[in-house]
C-alpha cells in the first residue's frame, strides 16, 4: 500500500489552518474503529487542530482500558454535545466504513452539516463516488489503524506516534486480522507492527487485555450459540447461529458479547461461510464470515442489504427470527448451488 504524495498535500493543504474535526466511526464500533479514530485525532491535535472522536454506540467492555477510550463520545448516550459538535465541525472525518447507513442514529446530525470538509480512512469495499472530498480507501489493507498508521507516517512522521496510540493502533490491525490471520498480511504489516515494537507495545498485555477479560454470561452465550443454536447446512458447506432477544436477556448481554461468535464455525473443517442472526428490537442483524473464494460480500449484498469485505461482511432483516433463518437457507442453497 503506498499513499500517493499529491492526496498527502491535499490533506496538508485542507489542514494548513486550525480546524474543529470530528472524527467519526461506525455503529458497533470495534477494536479497529476505536484504534484508528484515537490515534487519528491525537494526530490531528498534536498539528493544532481540535479533535473530537464520535461513535454511534457503546463499545464492549474488552475496549475500555485502550488508551484514549476515554476520549470517544458515544451518540446513544450523548446526543446533544454530538449534534452540536457536527454542526460545528468544518472536517469530518470517517474512519473504518465508507457508508453513512453505517452511523445509524448518528447519521442525520453529520449529514445535516453539508458545509464541512468530508475525508475518508478506510478498508471497506465500494466507497460512494461523490460522498467524500478526500478519500484514503484501501480495501487490500487488513485494517483501517494499519493505514492510519502509513498516513500518520507520511503526514506528520513516524515520531508523531507514541506508545499509546501505537497500543490503540496495534489494537485495530490485531483484531481486524484475526490477531494475525487473516488476509492481507504484508510483510509492510510486520514492519509497521516492529516499529509499533520499537515504540514500546506490549503485546502479551494487549493480547490479554482484548482476549481474557470476557464475562461469563458471553462465555456461556457463546455455548450455547454454538450447542443448541448452530445450524449446519448445505451439506457441512454453510452454518447458520441464531440469538433471539429473550435468549440475550437470559445470559445477561452486554453490547459487545457476541464479537467474534460468528468466526467459531469456521473452524469445522469444510465450513465455508458462517453467519449470525442476532436480534434487537428493531431488526436482525446478520453476521457473515467466510473462507477463501467464497465471497460474502456479494452474498449480504444480494440477500441482506449489506455489504462489507469478501471474507466478512453483514446486513440486516426486519422479518422475523424463523422467517430470516429461513431466508437464510434459501440464499445459502441458491448461493452455493451457481
Ligand atoms: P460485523 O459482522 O463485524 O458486524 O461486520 C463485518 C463487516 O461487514 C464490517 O466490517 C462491515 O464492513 C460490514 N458490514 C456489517 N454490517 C453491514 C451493513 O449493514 N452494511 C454494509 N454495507 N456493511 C456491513
Ligand atoms: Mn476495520
């Protein structure tokens, strides 16, 4: 991946005078979300700019403890100071998605503000042609925090980042790559993560700090989606998880428990694609995972009015539970039978 310099100056010449920037991430925001905005706004405020990070809703309490969490404004429980400041804002920033049906309730107070500069960071598919004035978007990179890293880099110098925002960085490209394997691992990846090293990481402690530190209502939640409620279709080809409302209530869930479930079919052997039907009370969102060519990007797409990456991707329904499992075997069947 290799930023063109003519897209570096534009964005020297967007930010020549102090600015009021938002910088803004997707709804259920993850480690990548989270990494990449903390260590993009303390970028922006280490060259003179105010710096405000949003995000539609909560993130899981396996997050918190990143350095710089603190700093995040989350719309669902601070609405106004948000509205506020978007309006405010003369940049807004959008890290880690590329499609403002992302921001769900957050989306009305950045679209109301038509006069601020709009960029873009990020690794997702497709990004709206005439949406953003500048954009970053690679969607070969394995992480939005690996291209903030290669921006920061470029932009203001590898020494503009310390140790903390290279934790909240490491953070994003860690859990965006499966800690290191999935795709999209350059050996530029491995560098920028030895340079990340240099600045003082520790990796054992972040490794534990995301991975260990679950509640044992998601550590039973998890049991139970992969005992009673995993589904193996298409001959071993598909699985399918469900989690009702009722369900989530029973193991006392927690926004955030349910990260990373949809990963775990996966590893049966001749698993392809894996999804889960998590329920709210508005719709059903649907989580896909998939391995090698099959491509679940297409798949939410065609069948669930998403969208994301080949190899992981997400849409919604509003039919019911039964009903969207049984849309889900239909499209499985027709998908893996062309
Ligand atoms: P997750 O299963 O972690 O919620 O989402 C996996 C990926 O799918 C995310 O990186 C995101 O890009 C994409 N995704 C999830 N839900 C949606 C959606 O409703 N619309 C689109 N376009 N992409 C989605
Ligand atoms: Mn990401």
């Amino acid at each position: 991946m290799k930023i063109p310099s003519d897209k570096i100056t534009r964005l020297r010449e967007l930010l020549a005078t102090p600015k009021n920037v938002l910088v803004v991430s997707h709804y259920n925001p993850d480690g990548d979300a989270l990494g990449s905005s903390i260590a993009w706004a303390r970028t922006l405020e280490s060259m003179g700019h105010r710096a405000m990070c949003v995000v539609p809703n909560r993130f899981p309490h396996f997050l918190e403890w990143m350095p710089g969490a603190d700093r995040i404004r989350v719309f669902a429980s601070h609405a106004d100071e948000v509205t506020a400041a978007a309006a405010e804002a003369d940049m807004i920033c959008c890290l880690d998605f590329n499609n403002p049906s992302r921001l769900e309730g957050l989306s009305a107070a950045i679209e109301a503000n038509t006069g601020a500069t709009k960029l873009l960071i990020d690794h997702h598919l497709a990004p709206p042609e005439d949406y953003f004035d500048l954009m970053f978007s690679y969607p070969d990179s394995s992480s939005t925090s690996y291209i903030a890293y290669k921006l920061i880099e470029q932009l203001a110098g590898a020494d503009a980042i310390d140790r903390d925002m290279g934790t909240a960085l490491y953070v994003g490209m860690m859990t965006d790559t499966g800690n290191f394997s999935f795709s999209f691992l350059t050996p530029d990846l491995f560098r920028v993560v030895a340079a990340l090293v240099e600045k003082g990481i520790d990796i054992p402690d972040i490794n534990h700090r995301v991975y260990n530190s679950y509640s044992e209502g998601r550590v039973r939640l998890l049991s139970h989606a992969l005992g009673p409620k995993m589904e193996l279709i298409e001959g071993g080809r598909a699985a399918c998880m469900s989690l009702t409302e009722k369900e989530l209530r029973r193991f006392n869930f927690k926004q955030g428990d349910s990260e990373g479930f949809v990963n775990y079919p996966l590893s049966i052997e001749g698993v392809l694609m894996s999804a889960l039907l998590l329920e709210n009370h508005r719709f059903i969102r649907v989580s896909l995972r998939s391995r090698g060519d099959v491509d679940v990007n297409a798949f939410a797409r065609r069948y669930f009015d998403g969208g994301g990456h080949k190899n992981a991707a997400g849409g919604k329904s509003t039919d019911t539970m039964e009903r969207t499992i049984e849309r889900f075997r239909t499209a499985a069947a027709e998908f893996f039978n062309n």
